[in-house]
C-alpha cells in the first residue's frame, strides 16, 4: 500500500486525555480515534492489527475444539432475570420500541446458556465447547488507559459446558496452554495468575498478567512455592511483604474461570445422564479481548521515538521508503526500483507500506518510528549508488546495506525467523 493513500495519518500532537502510552502511541501514529471516552474507531493500520490479533486468537481457540459462533449483543431483559443479573452495574440498559426493556451484552454467559441447552438433551452431545469473537459494551464508571478499559471493546469469550468434574478440569487446563501461545505469537510474554472465583466459585479463577511498569495490578509471586497470586488472595497484611514475595506491576490480559451450575441452575439446565437419571451441566468461560491486547502489546513493546510491533501483528511487516532526488532520471530510478520491491515483497508474503510521499527523509523516518513496523527499508540515490537498499530493524540502532537483488530472498528469511522481543523496560 502507498502511504499517501492511506486513510489516517500520523500526528505529532497528542490526545489531551491520553494517559498510558497505547493511548497516545496508537492515537498519534493514526491506529485510533477517539469518539468519546472509552470507545475507539479503528482506523486501518488499527483494524489491520486487530484483525491479526483476532487471528491468532482464533486458530488457537479452533485447535482447543472450540467452535465460532456469534450471538446479539443486544438482549431482552428476560435472559439477565433468568440468571438474577439484570440489576448489575455495569449494564447499558434502555427502553426499546413498545416498551421492551433491553440491554447491551457486557458479556454472553447469560445467552449461552439457554442457547446450549435448546440444542443439548443427551450426554451424547458434550461436551460443548462455543466461542464467540464482537464487541463487549460495560458501563465503566471511568473509562481510561486507552484500549486497556473501554465502554466498548473487542473479546473473545468461550464458553465450555462438561457433564464431568474430570471433564471440565481436562479443559480447563487445556484452555492455559491455548492462552498462554496466544500472548506468545502476540510477543507478550503473560504469566498464570490465581485470583478469586469471586461469585461463581470458591475456587480460585486464573488471570493471565502481563509484567509493565504501566500495569495497575499487582501480581505476587510466592518465593517458596513459585505461585503467582492476584492482590485480592493475598492476604492485606502481606501486601507489601517483600521478603515473602517479589511484586510485580502487570496489566491482566485474559481471564477464566470455573462457573460450576452458576449458569445452569439458573435456567434449569440438566440433561439426561448414561445412566438416565439427570445430570447438572458444568460450566467453564474464558475470556481473553484482542482490543485490550493489542493495547497491551504498545504497553510493553514502545521506547521514545514510538511503537515496536511485533512481527506476527503488525499492520504491515515493512515500512518502505523511496527518498526524493533533484535529478528526474534519478528519481525516476527510485521510483521503479521501489514499485518493483514492493510488488515483489508482496507477492511474497512480505506486506509492505510503502512512503512514497515527497517529503524530508528525517519525518518519513520519524514516522516510521512512530508506526513501529518491524522492518524499514530505504530506497535512496545513495543506496541505488550501491545497487542496494538500506535494512534497518525496528529495535536496532544501527542500518545496513542489503543487494537488491538479494532483498526479497532475506526479507522472506527474516519473517520467517523466530522473533526475540525485548519490552522498553
């Protein structure tokens, strides 16, 4: 793609409220718009991000036996009775056409449930294993730290409903490893973390942290046992205990939990057991928002001059530019010799964003820091002097002639490559 074509362009100036840096970041290298506080409109470099994120989330979620589905978001106010959950906080509700009392989904247990159970009666047909990728809409009271806490935001939530104790445990610890290559593939390096089943259980629910200095949790990790426990397990006399355990700032990019008969005692669901009697269905839900993690990933993966994608989410995985020369046979040069790289790179395999844009080389490469693709190529008088392009790495300081005729081969190389990441920390 040409970058002069492309919808949404960088900024220098940053958002008023902007209070983490995936706020600014993202706003100022035009991922993001703000339409009001706690809801985004995705631009193109954004939504091409998102996509890749819901991707990888989505491949992981098929290989665990998960089957997508898409329920409404808008609801009736008979399925929150039904569950004794229409009177929460964080529900928009409202009046609809003749009366009706509706609500936007904060999330999708209670429309689920119902669902599986018109479509289950025999122990023939678990378990069920249902996941669901849309827009999520809280009432947060304070809406803030960009993608982090949104009134609307993207989530995958996957709902699992066993006839077994056995069962679901299986799952359930089948659904860590999922998550856990899901932040790998997104560069996010996420530690299991025990935190409370609150309502549902009395068991311990599991929360997937992320260590940043811009992280609100705190994440106590037992130096004897090696737990790693949610602030609101730990008991608050050892909240500052750091002879006991080491503390770390995080930021929670997933969760799940062990619902038991929560949701289907509610609603009366049983089905009939081997044996013909009836049994209670257990449920598990898994939730994990690709908006809050692509929020996440700016969060650990930034330094000064911008963002640092990694290569599996990037919007493209190049930042191409062709640099202006007074000479017109010159120029044309670089202009064919860019249009034919970027042509080829794509054709590869290699998406590329290519600046083509009449402008000083210092802000293309400003720009290109604040976009934070993975890879920069430069087309120049200079390295056209040397039948070259310059190849310089996101995270490197320093750049590097590469043959033309050689380019496309290494660039295939290098997105092929296993990927080190370090955080700007």
């Amino acid at each position: 793609m040409k970058y002069s074509t492309l919808f949404g362009k960088t900024t220098k100036e940053a958002p008023h409220d902007a209070d983490s840096p995936n706020a600014r970041l993202l706003t100022q290298a035009g991922y993001i718009h703000q339409l009001m506080a706690g809801a985004y409109t995705y631009l193109p470099l954004g939504l091409r991000t998102l996509k890749k994120i819901q991707q990888i989330v989505r491949e992981e979620m098929d290989a665990i036996g998960g089957q997508e589905i898409s329920v409404p978001m808008l609801t009736p106010k008979k399925v929150w009775e039904d569950t004794g959950r229409w009177g929460i906080d964080v529900l928009y509700r409202f009046e609809g056409a003749g009366g009706k009392e509706m609500a936007l989904a904060a999330t999708a247990e209670d429309m689920v449930t119902p669902l599986v159970k018109s479509f289950t009666s025999s122990y023939k047909d678990f378990p069920v294993l249902v996941y669901q990728m849309n827009d999520k809409f809280r009432n947060e009271p304070r809406a803030k730290s960009g993608l982090l806490r949104g009134r609307e935001f993207n989530m995958k939530d996957l709902y699992s409903f066993h006839l077994t104790q056995e069962g679901f445990e299986e799952f359930y610890e089948k659904s860590k490893g999922a998550y856990l290559n899901v932040y790998q593939r997104c560069g996010l390096d996420a530690m299991v973390v025990k935190a409370s089943g609150g309502d549902f259980t009395e068991k311990f629910s599991h929360e997937f942290q992320v260590k940043t200095e811009a992280g609100e949790d705190r994440v106590y990790v037992d130096k004897e046992s090696g737990d790693a426990l949610n602030r609101e397990v730990v008991p608050e006399e050892d909240w500052e205990n750091t002879d006991k355990y080491d503390i770390h700032k995080t930021i929670e990019v997933g969760n799940i939990f062990p619902l038991e008969t929560r949701f289907s005692d509610a609603i009366k669901f049983t089905v009939q057991g081997a044996d013909g009697s009836p049994q209670k269905v257990i449920m598990g839900s898994y939730g994990i928002g690709p908006s809050r993690v692509m929020g996440s990933i700016v969060e650990v993966h930034h330094d000064e001059k911008g963002i640092r994608w990694p290569k599996a989410v990037a919007p493209f995985h190049v930042y191409m530019a062709s640099l202006s020369s007074k000479d017109e046979a010159v120029q044309a040069r670089i202009d064919e010799v860019a249009a034919g790289l970027h042509d080829e790179l794509e054709a590869a395999g290699v998406e590329v964003l290519w600046d083509e844009r009449n402008t000083r080389p210092g802000s293309k490469f400003a720009d290109a820091d604040l976009i934070g693709l993975p890879l920069r190529l430069v087309v120049s008088e200079k390295t056209l002097a040397e039948n070259a392009v310059e190849w310089k790495e996101r995270h490197e300081d320093e750049a590097r002639l590469v043959g033309i005729d050689d380019l496309v081969e290494q660039a295939k190389q290098w997105l092929a490559a296993p990927e080190r990441l370090t955080s700007h920390e």
